[in-house]
C-alpha cells in the first residue's frame, strides 16, 4: 500500500510539472516546406521576411505561446538574435506566401487569394499546428511515465 502511495505521489508531481510548462513556447513550422528552422535559401525562395537583408539573416524561427500569440526569432550572421511578435494574420500571410511557391503560383505585389482559400489555408496551418501539439504533448505524458516508473523500480530496488 506504501508502495501504490509513492506511486501516485510521484505521479501527480509528475503531471504538475508538466502542466506548467504547458504555457512555455513551442517551436513551431510555417509550413512543411520550410520546417522548424528557416534558412537565408529559404528565406529568398520564399520572399520570406522583406524588412530583414539577405545577407545578415542567417536563420528564423517562430515560436506558439498560445493560438494567438507568436514570437518570430531573427538570428543574424553576426549572432545577434531579433525577436519580434507577430499575428495570427502575418501566420497566415507567411503560409500563404510558402505555399504559393509551392503550388506553382508566382507572387507578384498585391497578390490576392479568396476569402475562401484564406480560409481554407488558416484552417489547414490551425489544423497541423494542433497535431503537433497532441504529439508533443503525448510525447511528454509518456516519457513522464516512463520517468516515474523507472523511479519507483529504482526506489523499490534500493528499499
């Protein structure tokens, strides 16, 4: 009985200490073309990032603290790192911009797609982005398990 109490203590102290850190950032990617790290050859395929010069932009990455809030972190040549908010509507206008590319579609100026194809696209990044979430966030209930499990052994081992 001694033992199934440590258990479930170990447990639940597990469980805590991963729901706080539920509101940490999460590396997230645009799009699957681009992946998590984007780099300068990204960046200029894509058009990606007009108000940053190819030449000192080394690398981007964008970060999820919650469905509306999103941080794009700059990393420079010369190391330096720029981080910047941006919005569920910039999210999508890099998205949209990438996949443009992709499907063969030039970007000229002002280009303009649908309300329905925004949508549509909003939608499929939300929808991708959620997924990752679950996967991760089962990832971290399992390796929790595991950790308290192996605790336990090794407690019951020693004791």
């Amino acid at each position: 009985m001694k033992r199934l109490q440590l258990f479930i203590l170990l447990l639940i102290i597990s469980l805590g200490a991963n729901a706080q850190t539920a509101d940490t950032a999460k590396l997230i990617g645009i799009h699957t073309a681009v992946g998590k790290t984007i780099t300068r050859d990204e960046k200029i395929k894509y058009q990606l990032f007009p108000e940053y010069n190819d030449r000192e932009f080394d690398s981007a990455q964008i970060f999820r603290y919650n469905d509306t809030t999103y941080e794009l972190r700059i990393a420079s040549s010369n190391g330096s790192m720029i981080k910047t908010v941006i919005s569920n509507s910039r999210m999508d206008d890099l998205y949209n911009r990438i996949d443009n590319i992709e499907n063969g579609k030039t970007i000229e100026g002002d280009y303009v797609i649908t309300a329905e194809e925004k949508k549509r696209q909003h939608d499929q990044r939300v929808k991708a982005e959620r997924s990752e979430f679950w996967t991760s966030f089962l990832g971290d209930m399992v390796s929790a398990t595991v950790e308290i499990t192996m605790e336990v052994i090794f407690t019951l081992i020693l004791n």
